[in-house]
C-alpha cells in the first residue's frame, strides 16, 4: 500500500475549481447542497449509461416528478415508459420501490449514511456512497469505472479487473480527502471522462501527471488490467406484429421475465439461456419482414426475427380476445415506452408495413 498523499487530493480539487462539467444534477464546487434527489437519480440513470444519454431523461423524469413524493405516487408503468430506452429496466422499477419506501419509513427524507442508504432497493454500495459524499458531504469512498480506470493507472495496478477492485477501492481510500469527499469523486470522475480516457491519455494536461505512474512511464494504455472477455452466446428470437385497423396488439412482459413489467410486442420466450421456442399467439400464416433485429444485451446477443400475421381479421379476433394486452395505434406506437429492442422491431414494422398491409 502506497503512503497516502494528500498532494493529490488537493491538486485534483484545484483543478475541479476551474474545470468542473456543469451538469444538471451538480452543484458548484464547495456548494456542498446537491438535491439528494438529482443525486440518487442522475446515478441510478447512469449505471451502465453515458452522460449524454442520460440529460434528456433526467429533464424528463425531474418535469413529470419534480421530487421524491412525486416518484413515490407515480404508477409504476408510467415509470417504465418513461424509462423506455434507457435499459436494465430493474433500474426502473427499483426507482420506484425505493421512493415509496423513503416516503414509508423516511418520512420522505433521504438517509445520509451510507448504512442506511445501502437497505434502501437499487442502492448497493457505490451508489451508496456517491450519495452519502455528494449529496451530504459525507467522507465515502466512491469508486466508478472512471476511478476504477485513473486509479489502476496512478498506481500501476498489475491484478486484473474485476479482481482487482479491492485493491483498487483500499488505494482510492488512501487518496480521498477528509472534507470535499464529494467533490473529490465528482473530480475523479470528470478527470476520468475527460482527460484520462479508456483508449487515450492526455498526459500531458493532466493534473495528475507528477503523481502517475503509468503516466510517467508512459505506459497508461496498459491499465486497468482486464481479463479476457468470453465471447456472448447469440439467441433466436420471434416477435409478433398483429395488425387491425390500424392499430397494433402489444402485450405487458411477465413481472418475472426479462424487460418484466414492460408494453412489448408479443414473442416466442426467447431468453438468456434458450431460444424461442413457444408457438406463436395466433396460428399462421405469418411473414417474415425485414432482417433480424441485433441487439445486445449484457450477457447474450439476440437475433429478433419480426413476423407478421397474415391471416383473417375473424380469426384473430377469436383468440386474441382471449388473451390479456391491447390494441396501440401504429401511428402513436413511440408513445407505448417499448423497450429498444421491441422499439426497433416495431419500427421496422411500421416502416414495411404501413406499405404492405
Ligand atoms: Fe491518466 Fe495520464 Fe493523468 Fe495518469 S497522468 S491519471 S494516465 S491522464
């Protein structure tokens, strides 16, 4: 373990002073009264999401549910909606949970420890502390993959990641300053996205460049260590667009499936771990339109085949009435909060067919 350098701390805040992104959910530096609101929101948006995905949503959300109270009574498919777009959609409907709960027990004030943060849903332990440092000054140790990166490059960390994030939390422990704990992360975390960059460092300008050691050898690009990825297994899929009259048949996903909770187009229960395999909704005959749909999830690729359904009106009717969901005007199809996969299916639905049909 290195001895711990405050020269760090203090030359990273200098900087931050005068360099500090002006973002929505900030307060100036030294300010020290971030809306504990903005806080836990901007970062549950972006876990896994960049900045600038995350601004329009975070005007949106902030528009429709000024505060904490109003998340709290807002119905949680208006939230998914809302979120459609965003991904990882347990995000979503964890936002909602932990509002209603901060209402129930916090009396609608959010806790300012760390502990207390961390029993609230959603809130693990970065998340955690960025609020507890941000939003209440508190002395937390907040590490994101921007730390992650500047840290295993100030200290040449050799381990690889995701092993090596004990080490890398224990030397950001040693870096981070009594007072201005907040602004020391949100500095690390700006250092990270602007200066020191994955696939490029600017040494050169870096405020920190006395203090690195990669960055005085030269050898920055080769931190943070990573192991080798495994290649992700690709699934099949089918997803279902039935049309009458103008308007489509969307279905609500299963609680407990992937994009649970959430408007879709009907599918054949692809998943993770399996291709589709379940007849679909209507006996054919259906069509194939357009390529598959490629879409990335974290840990598998689907390839989503769009089909459409061909046969008559009558029996449509017949079985579909029997089943639960609803009819969405194709033309307002952008208002149903499809998630992006289903988005881009119905999009290249309502491109091909509007013709078609
Ligand atoms: Fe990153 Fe270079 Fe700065 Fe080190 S000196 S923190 S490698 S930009």
């Amino acid at each position: 373990m290195p001895e711990k350098n405050p020269e760090i701390a203090n030359e990273l805040l200098r900087w931050y002073d005068s360099n500090a992104r002006d973002l929505p959910w900030r307060a100036a530096p030294h300010s020290n009264s971030a809306n504990p609101y903005h806080v836990w929101l901007s970062e549950i948006m972006l876990q896994q999401t960049t900045v600038a995905a995350v601004k329009p949503y975070f005007a949106k959300f902030t528009e429709q549910w000024p505060d904490i109270a109003a998340l709290a009574a807002a119905k949680e498919e208006d939230v998914l909606a809302a979120w459609a777009g965003l991904g990882y959609y347990a995000r979503a409907r964890n936002l909602v949970k932990c509002a209603r709960q901060i209402m129930a027990e916090h009396d609608g004030v959010f806790p300012s420890t760390e502990q207390a943060l961390r029993t609230l849903p959603g809130i693990g332990d970065y998340t955690a502390a960025a609020i507890a440092a941000i939003a209440f000054g508190q002395r937390a140790v907040v590490v994101d993959a921007n730390v992650e990166r500047v840290v295993a490059r100030l200290y040449c960390v050799d381990e690889p990641l995701p092993n090596a994030r004990k080490a890398i939390r224990s030397l950001t422990d040693g870096i981070t300053p009594q007072s201005r704990s907040g602004d020391f992360a949100q500095a690390m975390m700006d250092l990270g996205s602007s200066v020191c960059w994955a696939r490029e460092a600017q040494c050169a300008i870096c405020p920190l460049q006395p203090y690195c050691q990669a960055g005085q050898a030269d050898m920055a690009l080769r931190y943070p260590v990573k192991k080798p990825k495994k290649a992700k297994p690709v699934r099949q899929g089918s997803a279902y667009w039935i049309e009458k009259q103008g308007a489509i048949w969307l279905v609500k996903r299963r609680d407990d499936a992937m994009l649970g909770g959430m408007r879709a187009l009907p599918d054949n229960g692809w998943r993770a771990r399996n291709d589709g395999d379940i007849s679909p909704p209507l006996n054919g005959p259906w069509s194939d339109i357009g390529d598959p749909v490629i879409h990335h999830f974290t840990h598998f690729t689907i390839h989503l085949q769009l089909k459409a359904y061909q046969g008559s009106v009558e029996s449509m009717e017949a079985v579909i009435g029997q089943n639960s969901g609803e009819w969405w005007p194709v033309e307002t199809l952008e208002a149903a909060g499809l998630p992006t996969l289903f988005a881009k299916a119905a999009k290249i639905g309502q491109q091909q067919l509007g013709r078609l049909l």
